[in-house]
C-alpha cells in the first residue's frame, strides 16, 4: 500500500530533523518551496505541517514561517512507563487502534522469555499507539494466563496493556533491551514511514510480585522517538550497571 503525499512530506521533513539539517528553532523551507519538490498541492503541503505542529514538531509564526521545535517524544528507558500518560504529559492525545488480540499457545522463544512451559496459554495483543494522529509505537505483549485471568476483560482503547499493570499490579523489576533495526513493509504501514526507514526496537520483561508477567516489543519511529535518561551513580551500581560502561 502506498504512503500519501502528505506522509511522505512528515517523512522528509522528521528525517531533516533527525540528521540535524533542520535544527531546533531553524525554519524549514516554505510550503511554495515544499509543494514545488514534491509536486503536490499546497494542501497537501499544508496538511503535513499541519500535524506535524500539532505533534509539537513544528511551530508555526504567523508572518515568519515554520520552524522546528525541540525534538522528538522522550521517555526514560530504566522505568516502567504507561505510553498514555507520557503522550498526555506532553499536552498531546493519545489513540490505540487494536491489530489482534487472542490467545495461543507459547512458542520456544515467548515461552523462554517468560519462563513458562511450551504450549502453556498466553494472552497476546497487538496495538499501534497514535500520538494526536501519527503512529508513535507498534506494541506486542505477551501475557501469562495464569497470572493474569482478566487481562482481556480491559479496553486496550481506553486504558493501555501498561497502565493496567502498573494500576494492578505490584511490578518488582524489569529487564529492557534497545536495538536499532529496519522498517519492513508492515512496519512501514503501520507508522506510516518510508520502508527501510530506522527504528527503535525496545523488548522488555516485566516481573511482579506474583512472577515473570509480561514480555513485550515495542517499535518506535526513530525520527520521532528518544530515549533519555538521567540518574545519580549509585542508582547505576544498584541496577547492576557495570561502571566502566558509564
């Protein structure tokens, strides 16, 4: 399926952004000049920058032009987070639309990963987060049966798989890992992003004081995503952060 003009304007202008070559408080190229690279009408044009100032990504001055803005979503790596309060403590608004939501049995790797047997039944959701109305992250989550009987009785469009956790459950520890990989043809429709475009793929393992409760994925677009962190070095040493690594 083929990207909209419009996308593929936010597209061009958040990887400018990403590479520095519109840097924050520098103006971006007028939507005459827009309209001329890209061949499309100024509604298109003015669409793209549209959302794009509503992501708080752009700014637009009346008489000056369209400048860029700090930059990208960001959220601390070495917390457990619920992605409606991060995007809603940014003024923006949070959407979910539901891809699949089922239960199955554990494959060899989901099952190592929440160490439970083989075939053992697992809750799996598949939700695409909207931050206003560009796709922010791709989620899978995993979730063992028997931990968590009620998993599916919530409305993931109103209330996220992490927010339901973190509201209902005592979380213990947790386990991330950060790889950079590239978008395919689903990825690529489901953020509305240029295949083969970077991305952020976070996996990360949530314990509770029951047990092992959730193995997720999340995917973000890495032109419009950042992780940040800051933390006093003793919180280093009580994570087990190695201090050469610092």
């Amino acid at each position: 399926m083929s990207i909209p003009i419009y996308k593929k304007v936010q597209n061009y202008i958040l990887e400018k952004i990403e590479n520095n070559e519109y840097g924050e408080g520098e103006q971006i190229p007028t939507e005459q000049e827009l309209s001329q690279l890209f061949n499309a009408s100024r509604m298109t044009i003015n669409r793209a920058i549209t959302e794009l100032s509503r992501q708080n990504i752009l700014k637009r001055i009346q008489g000056s032009g369209t400048f860029v803005m700090p930059k990208k979503a960001s959220s601390q790596p070495l917390t457990v987070v619920d992605i409606v309060g991060e995007i809603e403590n940014r003024g923006n608004r949070h959407r979910a639309e539901i891809i699949a939501q089922k239960l199955l049995p554990a494959s060899g790797l989901v099952a190592k990963k929440l160490e439970v047997p083989i075939e053992s039944t697992l809750y799996f959701c598949h939700i695409i987060h909207f931050e206003n109305d560009l796709p922010l992250a791709v989620e899978k989550r995993y979730i063992p049966h028997h931990l968590v009987p009620n998993f599916f009785e919530q409305d993931f469009l109103k209330i996220s798989p992490s927010g339901f956790l973190l509201k209902n459950y005592d979380l213990t520890e947790m386990e991330h890992s950060i790889e950079a990989t590239l978008a395919d043809e689903t990825l690529s429709r489901y953020l509305q992003v240029e295949l083969g475009s970077a991305c952020l793929d976070i996996k990360r393992r949530t314990w509770s004081s029951i047990g092992l409760i959730s193995y997720a994925e999340f995917i973000y677009p890495a032109a419009r995503y950042r992780l940040h962190s800051r933390m006093r070095v003793d919180e280093y040493m009580r994570l087990g952060i190695p201090m050469d690594s610092i």
